[in-house]
C-alpha cells in the first residue's frame, strides 16, 4: 500500500497544526496602541497562537514603539518578551529619530539585552535616509543586522540608496506588494539584499503567485503584522497561495533562517 | 473535514480588476473545488456596474444549472421603482429561489432612512430576507439607525474593517440581528474568539469577498481560531444555512 503526504493546503483546509514545517513569523508586535481596539496583544497571547499554528518563532517590535513615541518603553516590552520566551520570540530595536543623540544608546541597550535587528517605521515622520537614522544603520552594517521597514512604497527609493551604502545590511521591506507592486518586484530584483513581507490586511487575488513569479520564492518571508492583524488570517495568504509547496516552505520559515542567520 | 458555505461570492468583470482575477461561473466553481468549499451565495458585479435590474436578470441566467452557486439580487428602494414594488418584487425574487438580498446605498446613491428605503426595508424584514452591505457602503450611525427601525431584519456586514471593535462590540450588544462575515481585509488577533464568546458564535459568517479578495485567508481565519468545532461548524454554514432557512 502506498500512502501519499498531504499538502499543506490539506493540512492546513483541515485547521491542522503544521508540525514537521519550520515556520517563522518575521514581522509581529507587542502591546497596544491608541487608534482600535486590539483584543490579543502580549506576549503570551501570540505565542499561543503561534502553538496552535505551529510557528516555531518570531521577530517581534513593541507597538508604543513602533508606531508611537515610547520607545524605551516599547523595546522594553521586546525584551521582556525575548526573556520570557528565549528561542521563541526574536526582537527588533525600534529607534527614534526625533531623539538623534539617543538612538545610537539605546541600540547599544537593548542590544546588551540579546536584541539584534532593528526596525524602522515612517509614522515617525523622517524620511529613511535622513541623517537622524544613520547612526543606527552604521551598527546594523557592522554587526551585519537585519532591518524591517514599515513601507508602501514612497520608501523605496530610500531604501534603494541605503541598501547601496550598506551592504551588510539584509532589508525586509514590510507590506511588499500592497502598492504599486511592480516597484517592490524591481527593487528586490535588482539588490541581493532586500527582501519582502506578505503582511497585508487585504489579500488581494493571487498578491503572492505574483510575488514568487516576479521575484522568486526566496525573497519572500511570511509576516502577519501581529497585533494589529491576525497571524491565523494572514498565513492563509501563503498556505492557500497557488504555488508549490516548497516555495511556500521558502515564504513560512526557511528564507527567515537565512535572513536572520538562525543557523 | 469542516464544510465551507461562503456567504460572500463575487460573479462578474468589474471595471477595474487584477489580471487574471476569475470573474466566471467556471473560474469561481475552480478556486471553490480546491479549496474544498462545498457552496457559495453570489453577488453579481453588474450590479455596481450597470445596476440591479441587468444583475438580477444575469444572475439568474449564469448560475440556473450551478447547485453549488446560490445566487442574490440586489435592490433599490421604492422612490424610482427601477426594481419595481417592493413587496411584489421581494415576493417573486423569494418564488424565483433568490433568498437574499445585497444592497449598496453609497454606490447606489440612496440612503438606508425609512423615508427613503422604509417600504424595501420592510418588506425584506417581513419575508426574514437577510440583507448583505458591504462595510464602505453604509456608516455606523446609519447602520445603527436602520436596525433600531427594523428590529426583525438580519444584516450582514461584508469585508468589514479591522479597526472598528470600538463601535461595533456596540452594535453587536444592542442588535441580536447584526452578524458579520469574516473576509478580507478584517483581520485582527483574538477577534473570533472574543465575538464568539462576547456575543455568541451566530454573529459571525463564513464570507470572504472573493475574487476581489482570497478565499484562505478566510478559511484559516476560522479554523485556526480557538473556538470549539461546534462553533466553528455553525460559522462555516450553519448560520447561513439558517438565515436563508427563515426567508417565509
């Protein structure tokens, strides 16, 4: 008798747990924020549904943060989530660039702490290659640290220059492909170093074929925006994608292992 | 396996749409095989194209051999009679097997204010015609106003937004007859779960706005949410099963 492996979209269409999958989410947040209402936002809540999901790990941003003015308090929550949840939950340091003098030690703090990547978000009024940002770029470049960028497209042309002036740097561009795609499909073709986020509220019909078609399955990394979205929403964008299923084992978890150099 | 009844199918070629996108009873019926849903109610995109009257006639037309397709129609209120007597048309759509209704007061161009929609509305609410609006068509005060009006009329929201808990937990605790399908672009952690609890697991449908928006991401939605099976069945089908059981 001869048996045959279900596909992820079987095991997924039955609400399965995907044991035997390496699955990591690279783009997560903790905490709440003022603009709605978000039900499950500590750390103990998205590392249950990571279990029940099956996401092995995470890199995660605190929301006051991310997207608000806290900063301290926010990359707090990261490493207090990072200590409770060693090997499962991966932070990145959000700088404020409206506190030039101060981003360069409180990377320098949080990276005491076990943090190594950093984020960056343009709620904070800055363009990315401002001047107020460079000293944050110049640790990442030396310590050869991952970036995330909150983008939608206006960024890109920035992040095209940083990416030129550090080169040990690897980008995840988060939100790739929710605007004007083509610009996110040519920059990633074009720099070795940047990389793409599924994350994106809206699922638009086949947004995912066209990222593996227009810049091939390793360039792309599952992120769910967690919080602010739902991880068990987002990841069907992937699970259910019309691609095969090693490029979809390339998007949940084995590009991650590359880009933020877990081996 | 859990058995899938989409609330919120999409037939048509809107004026804009993604390459590719399946806009055919053929193409919609393809994606539904592989993800194993086994049913699917349908709107038609002439309706926000050409209006009501072409989609209803073309619905019906396109879906008359499809088990597996339901279709809906879409109205107008009463002021123009461009889809005629409320009560007469309501009555003949129930006869023709259409058994909900998909109404776009914003595109349309109307309001949902009884002295505007009033008679449609009653009628729908008299036949337990269950009433889709997609959440950019309607604000919530007007919303909130139609069922404080219509007590007895069951509304479903469409791919509604995910920050929006704040003033619609509120609708949900006054009006037992708002429910909401879970499509694209919602998406918020522990949203399900805290409905499900908060308001039980009637409130929610299993509808994701495809083509314009994916089917799975509506699909893990729900079944990687941490509810029971029960209530994951009843989301799934049973309330919509239902809701189209109480059309009289």
């Amino acid at each position: 008798m001869t048996t045959t492996k279900a596909t992820i979209l079987e095991r997924a269409r039955l609400g399965q747990r995907l044991d035997g999958l390496f699955l990591f989410d690279a783009h997560q947040h903790l905490g709440e924020w003022h603009q709605f209402h978000m039900p499950k936002c500590e750390a103990a809540d998205v590392i249950a549904v990571m279990d029940r999901i099956g996401i092995a790990q995470a890199a995660t941003s605190g929301v006051p943060a991310a997207v608000g003015s806290d900063f301290r308090a926010g990359n707090d929550l990261v490493i207090a989530a990072t200590r409770a949840y060693p090997g499962r939950l991966h932070g990145y340091i959000v700088v404020n660039p409206n506190d030039p003098a101060g981003v360069a030690p409180e990377i320098e703090r949080c990276a005491a702490e076990g943090l190594a990547a950093v984020k960056i978000h343009s709620y904070h009024g800055k363009p990315y290659d401002c001047a107020e940002y460079r000293p944050a770029y110049e640790i990442a470049n030396s310590r050869s640290w991952p970036v995330l960028a909150h983008t939608w497209a206006e960024e890109l042309p920035a992040i095209d220059r940083l990416a030129a002036e550090y080169p040990n740097i690897r980008w995840l561009l988060a939100h790739a492909a929710a605007a004007e795609p083509q610009k996110y499909y040519d920059l990633a073709r074009r720099r070795d170093s940047i990389f793409l986020d599924t994350c994106n509220s809206a699922c638009t019909w086949n947004a995912v074929e066209s990222l593996v078609k227009e810049t091939g399955p390793e360039k792309i990394l599952f992120g769910s925006d967690v919080s602010f979205l739902a991880a068990t929403q987002q990841i069907g964008r992937v699970l259910f994608a019309r691609i095969s299923d090693r490029d979809k084992e390339l998007i949940l978890g084995l590009n991650a292992r590359r880009f933020f150099r877990l081996d | 396996m859990i058995e899938l009844f989409d609330s919120n199918v999409r037939l048509g070629v809107p004026n804009k749409c993604v390459p590719g996108e399946p806009t055919s009873v053929e193409g919609l019926l393809a994606e539904l095989r592989r993800l194993s849903i086994a049913q699917a109610l349908v709107r038609h995109r002439l309706a926000l194209e050409t209006g009501p009257v072409a989609a209803n006639h073309r619905i019906l037309e396109e879906l008359h051999s499809t088990q597996a397709l339901l279709a809906t129609w879409s109205l107008l209120p009463e002021s123009t009679r461009e889809t005629g007597d409320p009560a007469e048309t309501v009555d003949r759509m129930i006869r023709l097997g259409v058994r909900a209704v998909w109404l776009y007061p914003k595109t349309h161009s109307y309001t949902l204010r009884d002295w505007c929609a009033g008679s449609l509305l009653t009628a729908l609410e008299d036949r337990r015609v269950p009433v889709f609006l997609l959440f950019d068509e309607v604000v919530p005060d007007e919303l909130a106003e139609l069922l404080d009006r219509h007590r007895r009329l069951n509304v479903v929201l469409s791919n509604v937004n995910y920050r929006t808990n704040r003033w619609l937990y509120g609708l949900f605790a006054r009006y037992p007859s708002l429910r909401m399908d879970l499509g694209a672009p919602h998406s918020l952690s522990g949203f399900v779960e805290q409905v499900v609890k908060r308001f039980g697991p009637e409130r929610l449908l299993f509808g994701s706005g495809f083509p314009e928006h994916e089917i799975g991401p509506a699909v893990s939605y729900l079944l990687y949410a941490e509810i029971s099976d029960d209530d994951k069945q009843l989301i799934a089908r049973v309330n919509l099963h239902n809701l189209l059981g109480a059309v009289r």
